[in-house]
C-alpha cells in the first residue's frame, strides 16, 4: 500500500511540476525498494540531470525546478540509505536550492516530499534526531501535512502531546491564585 501511494503522489507531483515523459525516478524508486541502492543512486543522478540544465531550471527559466527539486530530494533519500551522508546532504541542499526558485504554487507539496522522503532517510539509518530536524526544516519552508506523516513528524506530534499532556498535569498549572 505505501509504494503504491508513494509512486502516485510522486506521479503526481513530477506531472504536476512539468515532468516529462521518460522517467528515470520510478524506475529508482522500484531499484530502491529491490534493495538496490547502487541502481536507485545511479538511476536518481539520471533524473536530475534531466531537468538540471538552464533550459529546465534556473532563475530565468523555472519551468521544471519542482521537478528537479523532488529528483534531488529522490537522490538524497538513496544516498543517504546507501550510508553515503556527505552526498545526501548536498543533493538535499540542491534541492533546496531547486525549491528556492521553483513556481511558489507547488511548493508546499514539493517541499511536503523532499523534506519527509530525506527524514524517512535519516530515519531509517537510525539518525533520529536529524530526522526531526529536517521535518522542522520541511514546516519552516512551508512543506505541506505530508511532512507529519513521515515517522520524524509522527514522533515530534507524538513529543508535543506528551508536553502538553505534562503541562496541564503539572502541579502549578492545577493551582489557583493565591489571593
């Protein structure tokens, strides 16, 4: 069910944001969930040079940096499970570089995806706190309520209620003014 929903959101959103028609990301996505990530990497880097030239993204010309962005978003979740950190952490920032320039319209959706798929990354490596950091990253750029839904997102709400919970538990939150 979670493939099935992540390869129609992700159809969706590269239709959306100008994708063409030969599409190097399903077929990364399928190498990923194969376990391939050497496959997944290498098939990701083909996507993003699809759409990284200036014709398809860049200032003057933003025609499909939506869709770059989430290629590069792609390409960082499958470095970053691969236990290659470093490069995740730079395709990550180019994405975000791809988002900065990207038609505002999509954006909370585009960022919604590139910021839960690159915590779902750090997340499954076991690296939970940047997980969390980046879904706090994700809301502050104004990703959409698909960031919640990642297991970071999940466990910050989760964090939240507690707090809250604490709170109105607390000794001087049930106390009444002295007069």
């Amino acid at each position: 069910m979670g493939r099935v929903l992540a390869t129609i959101v992700m159809s969706a959103l590269v239709a959306a944001c100008g994708g063409g028609s030969k599409s190097y990301d399903l077929a990364a996505m399928d190498a990923s969930y194969s376990g391939d990530m050497t496959s997944a990497v290498s098939l990701a880097r083909k996507e993003v040079a699809r759409f990284s030239t200036p014709e398809q993204c860049s200032p003057v010309k933003n025609i499909n940096c939506g869709t770059l962005a989430l290629a590069y978003g792609s390409l960082a979740q499958y470095q970053i499970a691969a236990g290659d950190r470093a490069a995740g952490e730079i395709s990550f920032g180019n994405a975000r570089d791809a988002m900065g320039i990207m038609d505002r319209e999509h954006l909370p959706a585009t960022a919604g995806v590139v910021y839960r798929d690159v915590s779902e990354a750090f997340w499954k490596t076991g690296d939970t706190a940047r997980a969390k950091a980046v879904i706090e990253e994700g809301r502050l750029a104004g990703g959409d309520t698909w960031l919640m839904g990642a297991s970071a997102g999940q466990a910050l709400l989760q964090e939240k209620a507690r707090a809250r919970a604490a709170e109105s538990d607390s000794p001087a939150a049930n106390s009444s003014p002295r007069r």
